[in-house]
C-alpha cells in the first residue's frame, strides 16, 4: 500500500491553523504524538502549537522530550525552540543559554547566529546585530553564510520599506529602461500561466531585458503560443522557448541547467551575459513612487555595472485583488486590477540575481544562492534603492484552482524533495478531500490577508 500524499499528522497540523475551533485537532494531534514517540518532527511541530495557545508548562514538557532523545538534529532544533520561548517572555539570558547549547551542537550553521541576532533586538540592543553578525560570519559554512546574507539583507530591506511605505500617495511604478539589463538574463519556469506570461514578458522588455528563457512546464492552455508570440515580435531579443517535459517541481536544478544553457547560447547569438535573474510569471520588477524615477534606474544601473555587487536580492511585495476575482484575463493589466499592496514586507520572501562568473548556484526554488565564499557587502538588497518583485501570487478562483492542482500534481511526482512545497501538498490533499471549497477559502484568505497590515 502506498504511502499518503500528506502523513496524517501534517493534515491534522493543516486543519488546526485553518480551524475556527482547533482543539478537537490538537487532541488528535495529541494522540498521534503518543502513538509516535520516535516522530521527533511531530514533536517539535506539537510543542510549538502548545507555546502559541499559552500552554507553556505542557510546551516546555514536550520540547524536553525531544532534549532527552540522542538525536543531535532534534536536540540542535529544541535548543532553539526553546530559546525563541524564553526571548518572547523576555528570559534573554536562558535564551542566551540555549543558542549557545545549540551552537555547540553545531558551531558552523546560521541558525544559532540569527537567533543570537533576534535575542539581540528583542533585549533593546538592535545597534549590536550587525556587529555580532559580521563577527560570526567568516567563521560559517559556506551555506550558513549564504543563510545569514539573505537575512541580513531582509533586515535592510525591510527596514527601508517600512520608512517609504508610509510617504503620502505611495504607488507601484514603471520606471523605464535601465541599460544595463540588456546584458542581463531572465529565466522563468512556468505552467499553465497563460493569464500573465504575456504582460509580465513585455513589462520586462520595458524594463530593459533582451534575454529570456522560458521552461514550459507541460502548460496545457495557451502559455506557449503567448510566449512564441512575444518572441516573434520582439526581433531585438533573444528568446530560448523550451518544452520542459519532467513533470516534477525540480525547480532548482532545472534553473542550474538553463541558467548555463541561456548564457552559452546567447553566446552564440552574440550576446553577453553579465547577470541572471530568475522570476516566475507572478513577479513583476519594479519601483515606487517614494523618490524621482531618475533617481532608482540610476541606482539600478550602478549596481548592476558594479564589479563587487555579485548577488541582488528581490523581496516581494505582495498583492491581492480588492475582492475575489472568477477569473483575470492575459489583456488584463495586473497593477491595475490586483493594486492592494501589502503596507509591510512580510512575510519577508527573497528571490535573488546573480553576476555570472562566480560559480553560484540556487536553492529553494529560484529563492536565493546555495553557497557564499564572497563577503557579506557582495550581497545587495536592492530594496533599499526602492526596488521589488510585486508579487500577483492569487488572481482568480480558475487560477488557484489550476495552481493547486499543478502544485499537488508536480510535488507528488518529484522525488527526493520531501521538505519542499508543503503548503501545496497540504492544499492540494485538503483539494482532495473537500474540493473547490478549499480554492474559495484560499483566495478569501489571500484577499484578506494582503491588506491586513494596513495601518489603521
């Protein structure tokens, strides 16, 4: 017999964050944990839930169990949840000791480092975090320095965000052309994304790109013939349109592949790459309005031509229709009909450019670099020169219901990336179990959801 989609324990997680009265799952959960013990991941997962509904005597209980096990990866994971406990009571110093537990248990990864760096800002010593975090940074692995680089630049971005976010009038903007990205290209996997490939090619045509790679996941609507429309009109950029057959969301390696493959046959074209931006069609590059137009392609342009700017990090900013849209169309103009944009950069989501040469390669989907040898400066948050991925993540109810479908169907059929795409699983089985109930409840809650951090 094979094994479920999503085990039960996670949709039983599932239902209890969406639930209006959540105890009849945690008491499932409860007794899956029993029934459990050596399911440590369950543990940690239930301890946590404990500590969000207030019931910390009976967190403390569970996180101890997984302390006792002679697992180091568990017990490294509940020294730190531990201390994420203490520092939200203001106990900083036993939170102090956990960290310092953890990172004796594993002295090269990132994760005591940021948690070191929250204990830090929550304790009132926010000038202290930079510091702590260049003191520490060499003395990482290459793959926790690339983990400490994307949250430093977070930090920056957000930061800058939340100060410009709030000038009078604020809006998305066009800006124009930045030379530079003509030697700059752009790859994009995609599936059935026939609604927005066609304006999000032509706003980064506007924008300056003239490369693109398009892998065309198995689309079975009309994204394929929108994208061989663009490249036949567009006879001043080059354009390698693949038919990716391999069901599987291999996301990352399958931009490694074409990443080396665009700029090797762009080659051939005649034409030089000096950076590499990977996008999906939802992502649109853009400014605002919080300072002249002049003043970010100028930025832009520095950095790009800027031989110790390496990595550029994108965050999204995420945006929902007013209400619940049955369908958006491919003429229709995304900034326009999804134009609630989210007050604050969070959750706080990096996508990542890089300059060729360096031998970086991605992880997490297209969401940032695996490894860093350079140095922390190397890395830029372009947000700080008012740039940002906007984010048209949830258009329609026909759209998440293809994207719900295509999610679920892609992470069943890849193998080896167990961690990944849980969210879609997870939708995906509850697709299963009550239908399009669920593709209504998910747009509600994204339309809801974006405009929630408003200020009052």
């Amino acid at each position: 017999m094979s094994e479920p989609i999503v085990p039960i324990w996670r949709e039983l997680l599932a239902e209890f964050d969406g639930a209006a009265d959540p105890q009849p799952f945690l008491d499932r959960l409860i007794q899956e944990a029993f029934r459990r013990p050596g399911e440590f991941e369950l543990h940690l997962m239930l301890a946590e839930r404990m500590f969000a509904r207030g019931r910390d005597a009976r967190g403390l209980a569970i996180n101890g169990y997984v302390l006792a096990c002679g697992d180091p990866h568990f017990r490294f994971r509940a020294h730190l949840q531990r201390a994420d406990h203490f520092r939200r009571h203001g106990a900083f110093r036993e939170a102090e000791a956990d960290i310092e537990a953890a990172r004796a248990i594993d002295p090269g990864s990132h994760w005591p480092v940021l948690a070191m760096a929250e204990n830090l800002a929550q304790e009132g010593r926010v000038g202290e975090r930079g510091d702590y975090i260049r003191a520490e940074y060499e003395g990482l692995r290459p793959e926790s320095r690339a983990e400490i680089a994307r949250h430093y630049a977070g930090w920056a971005a957000f930061d800058h965000f939340d100060r410009t976010r709030a000038s009078p009038g604020w809006q998305p903007r066009r800006p124009g052309r930045v030379p530079a990205l003509e030697r700059a290209g752009m790859i994009l996997l995609v599936k059935d994304e026939e609604d927005i490939i066609g304006q999000n090619l032509s706003h980064h045509y506007a924008l300056g790109f003239r490369a693109f790679c398009i892998l065309n996941n198995m689309s079975t609507d009309n994204t394929r013939e929108i994208v061989s429309r663009f490249r036949d009109s567009h006879d001043d950029c080059f354009v390698l349109l693949v038919d990716d057959p391999v069901r599987g969301h291999y996301q990352a390696d399958k931009m490694r592949v074409y990443a080396e493959t665009l700029q090797r046959h762009a080659e051939i074209a005649g034409l030089r790459l000096d950076w590499l931006f990977f996008i999906d069609a939802d992502e649109f590059i853009a400014s605002d309005t919080s300072r002249p137009s002049s003043e970010q392609l100028s930025a832009l342009e520095r950095r790009l031509n800027d031989p110790d700017t390496r990595v550029m990090v994108m965050h999204w900013i995420h945006a929902a229709s007013p209400q619940v849209l049955e369908e958006f169309g491919s003429e229709d103009d995304p900034f326009e009909k999804i134009n609630v944009m989210r007050y604050r950069l969070l959750p706080l989501v990096p996508k990542v450019a890089y300059r060729v040469g360096f031998d970086y390669s991605l992880k997490n989907g297209n969401h940032f670099i695996e490894k860093l040898n350079d140095s922390l400066d190397s890395v830029v948050p372009v947000g700080c020169d008012d740039w940002y991925i906007y984010h048209f993540s949830l258009r329609s109810l026909s759209h998440v219901r293809k994207k719900i479908i295509n999610g679920g169907h892609a992470f069943v059929g890849t193998r080896g990336l167990n961690d990944h795409g849980q969210h879609w699983r997870e939708r995906y089985a509850l697709f299963q179990k009550y239908g399009d109930r669920i593709i209504s409840e998910v747009l509600e809650e994204h339309v809801r959801f974006v405009p929630s951090l408003h200020p009052p």
